[in-house]
C-alpha cells in the first residue's frame, strides 16, 4: 500500500512539475499601438506626403507647357513642333522617373525601419517570456494562431506598456 502512495504522489509530482507557463499576445495590437512604430509611420506618410506635393508643383508647371504647346502647337512650324514635342517627352519621362526613385527611396527606407521595429518587438516578446518563466507565448492574430485564450494570460497590455514606457517620443 505505501508502495502504491508512493507512485501516486511521484505521479503527481511529476504531472505538476510538467505544468507550462503559457500566454499570448495580441500581435496586431502590439504593432498598431507602439508608440515607436506608430511615430515611424506617422513620419513616412508625412514624408511621402511631402514628396507628392513637391511632384504636384512640378507636374502642374509641366502641364501648363503642355497646355501652351496644345494651344500654340498648330501655329509652330513642323520642325519647332517636333523639337518642342521631344523637350515636353523627356520632361515627362524626367518626372516620372523622379517620381519612381524618391517614392522607391522611402519605401525602401521604411520597410528597413518596419522590419527592424518588429524584430524589437519580437525580441521584447522572447525578453519577457524568458524573463517571466514562460514556456510558450503565442501569437494571436486575423489568421487564428490563437483562436481563444483566457483574459489572465493575455500578455499583450503587459508588454506593450513596457514597451511604451521604454519608448522616448522624437521630436
């Protein structure tokens, strides 16, 4: 009999020290609400913001030459019309191409700050798991990693907050 106690409670402790910390995070709203993120993407719509009103300057003083040639156009002899016609393609051309490379520019730059910013974040989520003696933090997200979980292990306000707070707003 005490044989069979014995198991029992070596059982047991077995089960209870198998026991693993879990919780899981809200991944949407860990990106959507870090302040270093949300600051990263407020400054490249601004930026992109910038770089349009720029062009629009520019296309709109292409467009009244172009308007101007319609007009006077008929009136230019056929060689002035070709000269003027080639001068407004490579203008075209040229403001395209500069709309092309300053717009590829920023988005290059902010998909390396992006990607870096959610690396951060990742690595918070490694940080404070192993911190804390989790075993498994989960993503949850649209796709359905975690379908549910208990309101008492969602990490998410809890990391987010120490993000935040770690956080210094540039100005």
């Amino acid at each position: 009999m005490k044989k069979i106690g014995v198991l029992l409670v070596a059982a047991m402790m077995a089960v209870a020290c198998q026991t693993e910390k879990t919780g899981f995070v809200d991944t949407e709203e860990l990106l959507t609400e870090y302040a270093e993120l949300k600051e990263a993407k407020e400054r490249f719509t601004k930026e992109n913001d910038e770089i349009m009103a720029d062009l629009e300057l520019k296309i709109k003083a292409y467009q009244i030459k172009e308007d101007l040639f319609r007009k006077n156009g008929p009136s230019m002899s056929r060689k002035k019309q070709e000269e003027k016609y080639n001068e407004l393609g490579a203008e075209a051309q040229q403001l395209q191409q500069e709309r092309q490379a300053r717009i590829g520019k920023l988005q290059v730059e902010s998909q390396e700050v992006i990607d870096s910013l959610i690396t951060k974040v990742k690595t918070k989520v490694k940080d404070y798991g192993k911190a804390n003696g989790y075993s498994y933090i989960y993503g949850s997200n649209d796709a359905g990693s975690v379908l549910f979980g208990k309101e008492e292990l969602d990490l998410t306000k809890t990391i987010l907050k120490e993000m935040n707070d770690n956080y210094t707003i540039k100005e």
